[in-house]
C-alpha cells in the first residue's frame, strides 16, 4: 500500500515495520516529528527523555536487552549525545540500535549549521542518508539489519527538506526479531584493558563496512552524459535531478561513512568533469581529493547554508528561470513573542531595571528582539547557568546586582541542573531565573519531566522544581506570576539584593496550550489614548499604533492584561465589560 508521507513519518514507519520496541528522544527541529509519529503505534514504547545523552543511553540499554531501539535528536543534540556515541562503537550492539540525527541547513531552527558526518567519520560508525520519504522508511529498516550485522549502533542523517517533505511511500508489514541478553563484561565495560582489546574489532568492522558500501544497495550509480559526472547525496541529489534530469552521470550516495572508494574512482574515470555536490562541509569533497582525483565543489558552491536548485543550477552553468517579482517590496516581519506569551512581562521588567540577562535556548530567546531586547548572550542549552556564574565570580558583587540568567523549564531539565548545582556548590552570588510555562515550547508544545504527562499526555512523574532546587542548597526560591508587573519587580530587585544565591520561578502556562482558557480580549478607549506608545514597549503583536492611537487586533488578543499595567491613563478595557 502506497502513502503520501512526510519524511520524518516515514522515518516512524520504518522504525514501526523493523519491529523496534524502544524509543527515547529529546524534541528538536527538525526531527521531532519523527517520535512524535512513532508513539502512535501502541506497539512501540516511545518517551521524551531529559536530554540527548539520556535518551541515548536508554535506548543502549534496551538495546543490551535484546530489543531493538531508536533515539533521535538534532545536529546539536548530537553534541549532547557523543559521550556514549563514541564508546557505544567500542561496545558494539545486542539487538539493533539507530540512532536518527536531523541537520538543519540554514538554520531555520537552530543556532548553527553543524555537518554531522564529522560525528559518524570520528565515532567510526555507519552513517545513512536517504534523499526523500521513501528511502527514509527503507534506510531505517536496512539500518537496523546493518546495526546487528555489524555489531554498531547506525546512524540516519536527516535534514530539514527530506524532514519535512513529502513523498510517495509504499509501507508494509511490521516484524519483531528479539535477541537474548547474555552476559559479556570484555564486551560491554569499557574499563582501559577492555576497551585497548575493542579498538582493533571497530577497526575491522570499518574495513567490512568499507566492503558493504561497495556493494550493498547503498549507493548507485546513474550514468548520463560523462562530460560531467556529479557525485552527490540526500536533498542535493533531488535538487541535481530537477536541474539536470539525466543529461549528466550521477553517483548518488546513500551511505554518508564508510564512503565507497573503489565506486568513487570507477565513476570518476568515466567521466570527463567531477563535481561534488554537498550541503555544509566539503566531506565528500575532501575524501574524493584524498584519493587523488582532480575535483570540484566549494569552489563553485557556497559551504554555507541551504542548497536550492536555482543555486546549483547558477553554479554549474545552467539556466536559471528568472521567475516573477513582486511589485513592491514586502515588509519585514521579525519573530516576536506570541500575544500573551507570559514571558513577556518577565523580559520588560528585566529591561526596565536595566539587567544584564544571560540566556538559553528557547521561544523565550525571542526576549533578545526589539522592542524588548533584554537578552545578552545564548550560547547553547543549559549554558545561562554556568556563563552567570562564570560572569558573577569574575565581575564580582557589582556585576551580581544586576545580572540575572533565564532559563526555560524544559532547557533546565535538559542541562540546567548541573550549572545550578555547580552555583549552589562553588557559591557564586547570582540569580536564576526558570522560566516555567509548563511545556516544552519552541518544539512545538512536547511534555517533560515537570509537567507531569508522557509523550502519550498519560499522567507521568512530575518534578517538584521548587523542591529540586531547595535540595540543590537554595534557600531562597521564590515564585512569580509574569502577567503581574509590579510583582515580578519587586522579587527580581529582592533577590539581586541578596547576599547569596537565589532562584525566581516565572510561572505561567503558555498562552498557546489547549487547556489554557483564554480571556476575553481588550480595546482601547481611543478618547482616553494620548497616543504616549507606553504599551508598545512590550511588543505584543496584537497592539499597534494607527492614527497617532494604540489599537488591538481582538483576532489576536488573549486577554493577558500585561498591556494595561502600562497605559497610566487606562485607555485599556475588556470587551467583555463593554458588552455589559
């Protein structure tokens, strides 16, 4: 049976038709989609784990168990997750382990352009790299045959086009193979005198894996015209084939590491121009010079974002339709804070006591955007914590007056906890700021371990973060509505105050949460409106200034009443009393 699916459902369905029994995942686009689509299948025991490094390690264990496991996570995830990665290829597997890496060219989603390859080359595991949906179901099922042949975990680089685009899928049956547990202490502990043993077994594991990218079903060649024969792979393979059709010869890879050398320079002796076509990093590029062969390809294609077919098609010397123009320039629409995001009174008030606030990975690093533009520096998730510290000890009792790290409920129970003990323990003066609205947010609204449901919304453990944080050495952990100005700076001025660390929660449930009910929305009263923009300093995308008067746009208001803590001449009113 044939489907129309998005790359990363398909990705579920072959995890679904391999019979794997285990996932565990942290969300981060472009790849949440895929556990997302797996915990739909009752058969599948899916979860949303803290972290990379976590949902990784939980997979391995099912993985000893003898179930076959999955974990998946974005190219920095990656990062988070390359502490077990790196011995897992020592240890090998018991049943199959894929682990699903998503890049995202561009950046769309991210805070930089990460080539996963470089993981998969140093950790000296297999790497696959489908080109549309239908190769992302067959991979990830060859994936796991791959891992048990092999003895490795595998992983299948997704980016965020095959992610998130469509195709025609024809989906199967589901089959469970199960292996037994047995004991193996040489195998499985990586003490110095096993894992010396380990080492030389990756290494001829390579070699066999290097035999398989020859002749497995991996990688194909597709013969054209031989003036110009292009080697390329995932999306870049799509965009070669909307360019050229098969007016060129192409050897399209499917398995990013171990390369195919001996297919390589096949293809490259029969053909009169070799060019390689790759998003980011030149890996190809470089393995095909490493052998010898006179090549193209960063000199003529940009190492930096997206590809497209009009730029490879300007690139090597084809016609690029010109296509229509606008008549006029459209205006740009930076990303703000949705109406009634309780994060925004938190980020005014911080701005209005003139904070120097470190910040964390989330919707609420929107809080760096103008009008607001109270946030200085985002480095990576959970990293607010330690840069305060770092910042605090360094700039001393004058920097700790007034410098404050924000970060979400999710990016705390991710990698935050260890940056609050690290404060607690080596006893700087600072204040952190959670940032709690009860969802994971920017990922587009998963659970975690604070809000008390599973990935399947199921009742589940909840973190008391009060509690966490009172344990961790806090004495003082206090608690804040965001929607409440006068509040919010009150506690912020207490607690710089403070002779010691401190902790302020900022709890308010995303406005954009189903269950949260919406109240009803505001006008403004134009004869009362002097037109002074007070309420513009929030910039709450439902008010706008129109006639030299503020005004609300009903369609997005939520009612929040942030707004009319700002307007000193009450110009702000509900449109529920004016129906009264």
């Amino acid at each position: 049976m044939k489907q129309l699916m998005l790359g990363n459902k398909a990705v579920a369905r072959g995890l679904y038709e391999a019979g794997c029994c285990f996932a565990s995942s942290y969300p981060g686009t472009p790849s949440t989609e895929v556990t997302e689509e797996l915990a739909k299948y009752d058969e599948v025991y899916c979860e949303w784990a803290p972290n990379e490094k976590v949902a990784m390690e939980s997979a391995f264990g099912a993985s000893l168990a003898g179930y076959r496991s999955f974990c998946a996570m974005k190219h920095v995830g990656l990062n988070v997750a390359a502490d077990p990665l790196f011995t897992m290829s020592y240890t090998g597997v018991n049943a199959g382990m894929v682990v699903v890496v998503a890049d995202d060219a561009g950046m769309h989603s991210s805070q930089n352009e990460q080539d996963s390859r470089h993981h998969a080359i140093a950790a000296k595991v297999p790497m696959l790299e489908p080109s549309n949906s239908q190769e992302a179901l067959e991979y990830t099922k060859l994936a796991y045959e791959i891992s048990e042949r092999f003895d490795t975990p595998v992983l299948v680089k997704m980016c965020t086009r095959v992610a998130h685009s469509q195709s025609v899928t024809e989906i199967s049956e589901r089959s469970v193979p199960v292996r037994t547990y047995e004991k193996n202490i040489a195998k499985y502990v990586m003490m110095p005198g096993n894992a010396k043993k380990r080492h030389p077994i990756v290494e001829e594991r390579t070699k066999l894996l290097q035999e398989y990218a020859e002749n497995g079903p991996l990688n194909r060649v597709e013969m054209g015209d031989t003036k110009l024969g292009i080697i390329t792979a995932s999306t870049s393979y799509q965009y070669v084939k909307e360019v050229f059709g098969d007016s060129v010869s192409i050897l399209k890879i499917g398995m990013a590491n171990p390369l195919p050398d001996k297919m390589i320079l096949d293809f490259a002796a029969k053909v009169d121009k070799l060019v390689v076509v790759e998003e980011l990093d030149p890996v190809m590029e470089d393995h095909c010079k490493a052998l010898g062969l006179d090549v193209h390809g960063k000199d003529l294609l940009p190492i930096c974002g997206e590809f497209s077919q009009n730029l490879i098609a300007k690139a090597l010397g084809q016609a690029v339709p010109e296509g229509n123009a606008l008549e006029e320039a459209l205006p740009l629409r930076p990303p703000v804070m949705c109406p009634g995001c309780p994060h925004r009174g938190l980020f005014y008030t911080l701005k209005k006591l003139n904070c120097t606030v470190l910040g964390d990975i989330g919707c609420y690093t929107l809080g760096a955007v103008a009008p607001l533009a109270s946030m200085e520096m985002t480095l990576c998730m959970g990293a607010s914590i330690p840069a305060l510290h770092g910042f605090n000890k360094m700039g001393g009792e004058e920097a700790s007056k007034h410098t404050v790290c924000v970060i979400g409920d999710s990016t705390f129970m991710h990698s935050g906890m260890t940056g609050l003990a690290n404060v607690a323990y080596n006893q700087s003066n600072s204040t952190i700021i959670i940032l709690d609205n009860s969802i994971t947010g920017m990922t587009g609204h998963q659970q975690n371990p604070t809000t008390g449901y599973n990935i399947k919304g199921d009742p589940a453990g909840k973190i008391d973060l009060e509690a966490l944080c009172r344990a961790m050495g806090y004495n003082r952990v206090a608690v804040v509505d965001p929607y409440d100005l006068a509040a919010c700076e009150r506690v912020v001025k207490e607690e710089l105050a403070a002779a010691e660390p401190s902790v302020i929660i900022s709890r308010r449930p995303c406005a954009l949460l189903k269950y949260v009910k919406r109240k009803p929305s505001l006008r403004v009263d134009a004869e009362k409106c002097v037109g002074c923009k007070s309420c513009m300093k929030i910039g709450c995308p439902a008010i706008s200034i129109k006639e030299k008067k503020a005004r609300v746009d009903e369609t997005l208001c939520v009612g929040c009443g942030v707004c009319t803590q700002l307007c000193r001449v009450g110009a702000f009113g509900s449109t529920k009393e004016e129906e009264a």
